[in-house]
C-alpha cells in the first residue's frame, strides 16, 4: 500500500494567477485542476528544497548584512559558492537589491527573489537564484515562463532576465549564469563572476511569453465554465506521482469532486 499523503483544502480567496500555476497547467492541467478548482493540495517536504531555501537564505543574509558567520546548515564550499553569489548580484545591482519582491494586483501574484536596477542605470535586473544538481544546456523552458511573468509585469522598466544557478555537486559547487543583458555576459567573463554563462535569445523569452498568454486564457475559461475540466489531459508523469491519494483522483477522473466556492 503507497504511503498517502495529508491533504489539505485551500481556503476560498480571490484567483490570483501566479508562475508556479502557468507551470503547473503547462505541465499537467489536470494537476492544476486538482490543486487549484477543487482546492486539494498535498503536503510534503523534499530535503532538496529545504537544501534550496537554506542557500537562497545565506545568500539574502550576506547581501543584507553582509555577515561571515552564517551558517546555515551548509557545508563548507556552499558558504563560499553563496559568498561568491551575493558578490555577484551586489556586483549588478549595486545599490538597492529588493529581495523577495512581492509583485501583486487583482489578477496576479507573485515573489521574485531579487529586483533592482541594473549597474548600468539603464535596465532593471530581475534575478532568480536556483540550486540544482544538473548543469542545463539551455534555459528550462519552465524557469523562462516564471521570469517572463515578472518581466511583463514592470512593461515601463523592461527588466532583463538574470538566472544564477548553484550547481552543487561532490567535487564543489559551480555557478553557471544565464541572462539575456549583453553586458552582463561580459562582466561575468572579464572579472570571473561565475564558472560558466549562457546567454539566452530573444526568441525563447518571446516564446515563454507565447505560453504564458496561452495558459492564462485557458485556465481562467476553466474557471469560467467548469465543463471545460473534462477535456484537460491527463499528465501521468505529474499528475500520478509520489504518493497523491487514490481516492481523490479516481474521484476527480469520475467528475465527483464539489469545486471551491469563489
């Protein structure tokens, strides 16, 4: 018997589009369905996000206060390679860097982890620090459609798209840089900011931003006529992972569970 995971039910509040729920309908619509019209969410802890916000915390303390005791419950080259990653971002944005910006309205939401302006006084930065174990060949389309959220959320600053990656591993941590800010590519490079850069191309953010637009029609016509939810497929490498309780979604399958109220 699969081990089932505690359900919750969300509490009835306005809709909100946010970038982990693009993400979600993109990816399994049906997820999102479950999740976000019938108001059940699973919770559950995963050491790799712990591990995630416990860097992303060291490096916001270091930016803020510039502190060298810090801990953190990191190991030795993850204080260093945190170090080296509020260095950089105090490096673009020198003066003053928003951390965990909250960006908010009556049909959006969302926390972007740093916003500033950018050294050159003429962009705005909007940077995301992951951890990972992987080293991406390109942008994942799913980390592009978040920041894009954000960007087309300040139209009259035009942000630019900055992506740090903390790729831990056994023989040390690597920071690779993704951006589309042509001067940071350069910088990186002349004063060895990061381990590796990767610049990502105008059309790739066009198209985040293509099914972003798409994403959200989709999903607010769902909300508008529920009987759109009967054609959503089924994606069985999100919807049927971990341990999701049976009997909710054999219940959503046949059509039985009551929506939130909104």
């Amino acid at each position: 018997m699969p081990r089932h995971r505690q359900w919750m039910m969300m509490t009835n509040s306005p809709f909100r589009i946010s970038p982990s729920q693009l993400n979600m309908f993109i990816e399994c619509p049906s997820a999102w369905a479950l999740r976000y019209h019938y108001g059940y969410k699973p919770e559950w802890k995963s050491e790799k996000a712990d591990k995630g916000i416990a860097f992303e915390d060291e490096v916001c303390q270091l930016i803020y206060g510039g502190f060298d005791d810090i801990h953190n419950g990191l190991e030795a080259e993850e204080r260093n390679a945190a170090k080296q990653i509020a260095d950089l971002i105090n490096r673009i944005i020198p003066g003053d860097v928003q951390m965990q910006k909250q960006v908010k309205s009556d049909e959006y939401v969302g926390y972007m982890d740093f916003w500033g302006q950018c050294y050159d006084e003429k962009n705005y930065l909007v940077v995301d620090l992951k951890t990972t174990n992987k080293v991406f060949k390109s942008t994942p389309a799913h980390v592009l459609r978040q920041l894009v959220f954000y960007r087309d959320f300040f139209p009259e600053n035009k942000p630019d798209i900055v992506v740090v990656y903390a790729v831990i591993q056994k023989r040390g941590v690597k920071i690779i840089v993704h951006t589309n800010h042509e001067g940071i590519m350069e910088l990186c490079r002349w004063e060895q900011l990061c381990d590796e850069r990767l610049w990502i191309g105008s059309h790739y953010i066009y198209m985040a931003g293509l099914q972003n637009m798409a994403a959200e029609r989709s999903m607010r016509r769902v909300l508008e006529d529920p009987e759109y939810i009967k054609a959503l497929p089924v994606n069985a490498g999100h919807f049927y992972m971990g341990d999701y309780d049976e009997k909710i979604i054999e219940d959503y399958l046949k059509g039985e569970l009551r929506p939130l109220e909104r």
